[in-house]
C-alpha cells in the first residue's frame, strides 16, 4: 500500500493573500474569550467614577440637615457659654456688693455706738456743769444765809437798830453780787419810757408837772435780765397825759 507524498506537487497552489488588511486580526477564540475582570466589578467601578464625578441630589439633601443641627449645636453651646460667663460675673458683682453692704453695716453701727457714747459723755459732761453751777450758787446762798442770821441774832440780843440796819444792808449787797456772777442783771426801770419787752404795767396814772406820756414813775417790783435776755419783767405803773 502506497503511502500519500508529503510533497505537494506544482499544481497546488497557495490561497490568494487578503486584500482588506495587512494586520492579522484576532482568532476567533481571542474574540469569543471572556475579559479578566467580572462585569459587575466593570460596573461598580463606573459608578464610583460617577459618584466621584458629580455628587447625587439624594446625598446633598442628606448632608445639608446634618450640617444645619451641627451649626445649632454650636450656636447653642456658645449661647450656654455666654450665658455662664454672664452669670458668674453676675455672681461676682453681687458678691462684691454684698462685703460693700457688709461694710456699710458695720460703720453705721460703728458710728452709732460712736455716737450713743459721745451722747452719755456730753450728758454727763452737763451734768457736771450743772453740778458745779449748783455748788456755786448754793456757795453764795450760804453765805448771804449766814449774814441774816447774824442779823437776826443781833436784833434777837437787844443790839441797836442802826446795826440792824446796817447788817441788812450788807446782806443785800451781798446777795446782789452772789446773782451778778451768776449772769443776772437787774432792769433799770424808774424814770424809763415804758417798754413792753422789759416792762409790765400794773397801773396808768395822769402825768403830772415835767412827767412824759409813757413814762414810768413807780416800780412795784424790779425785773432782772440773765444773759442779757428777760428773766423776769419789772412791775411798773405808768404816767399817761391823756391825749
């Protein structure tokens, strides 16, 4: 049995080269070949280019209220802040006007207790006065006491009644000189025009030869200035020419 030649003989002849391309194209197993990546990894990465590229309505519209609470939030915290600032200033100020207050208090009832002890000081300060003006007075009444005993004693004895006289005399003076030093001062008042400050008219008689309208021509009793104001006024009658 003859064996076919591995020799191709003239007449076979090579197919005509393609006239559209010189570049092979792919076998169709490389077409029919499936892609290295999964369709659904191809997909998802478009849509995060997508994403990346231009931001959805839905996640703008989600992102916008968070930002608003988190703008409240912080609006709200600075309020609560300003507020405790506000209030611990408050609490300050009240606390430095309370120790204000405080010490107010205590001078006022310093000075009260100042004033209450400088009151019994003066108190006592004029009633020590008032002592002393006493002992001096009763001094002087002592003395004009003891002249009119004397007096007495020497009319009692059967002595002369010039003495008497006399011893009355010196009592008088005495006690006129005991009332001067103590300020008192008696009105001059006969032959005086009548003046109803000083004096106090007991009587109106008709004036008569070289007598005023108004004067005074009998002292029933004299009146005495202390201090130079009235302590006590003089009794008087007073002329009146009648018109």
């Amino acid at each position: 049995m003859s064996q076919p030649s591995l020799h191709k003989s003239p007449d076979d002849k090579a197919p005509p080269p393609s006239t559209t391309s010189d570049a092979p194209g792919p076998s169709p197993e490389e077409s029919a070949a499936p892609s290295d990546q999964p369709e659904e990894a191809i997909s998802d990465e478009a849509g995060s280019e997508g994403a990346s590229e231009e931001p959805s309505p839905a996640a703008d519209a989600a992102t916008e209220p968070a930002s608003e609470a988190t703008a409240q939030v912080s609006a709200d915290q600075a309020l609560i802040a300003n507020l405790r600032h506000l209030l611990a200033s408050r609490e300050k100020l009240l606390a430095e006007k309370d120790d204000q207050l405080k010490g107010y208090i205590t001078a006022y009832k310093q000075a009260t207790a100042d004033m209450d002890r400088e009151r019994d000081r003066l108190a006592r300060d004029r009633e020590r006065a008032l002592d002393q003006d006493r002992m001096a007075i009763a001094g002087d009444l002592l003395d004009v006491l003891d002249n009119l005993e004397r007096s007495r004693d020497s009319v009692a004895g059967g002595g002369e009644l010039g003495d008497l006289v006399q011893g009355l005399d010196m009592v008088y003076q005495q006690f006129l000189g005991a009332l001067s030093r103590l300020g008192v001062e008696r009105i001059n008042a006969l032959g005086q025009t009548f003046d109803a400050g000083l004096h106090e008219a007991t009587g109106m008689v008709p004036a008569t030869g070289d007598q005023c309208d108004q004067e005074i021509i009998h002292e029933e009793r004299p009146g005495y200035l202390l201090g130079g104001r009235l302590l006590r006024p003089s009794r008087v009658i007073v002329a009146s020419s009648g018109e």
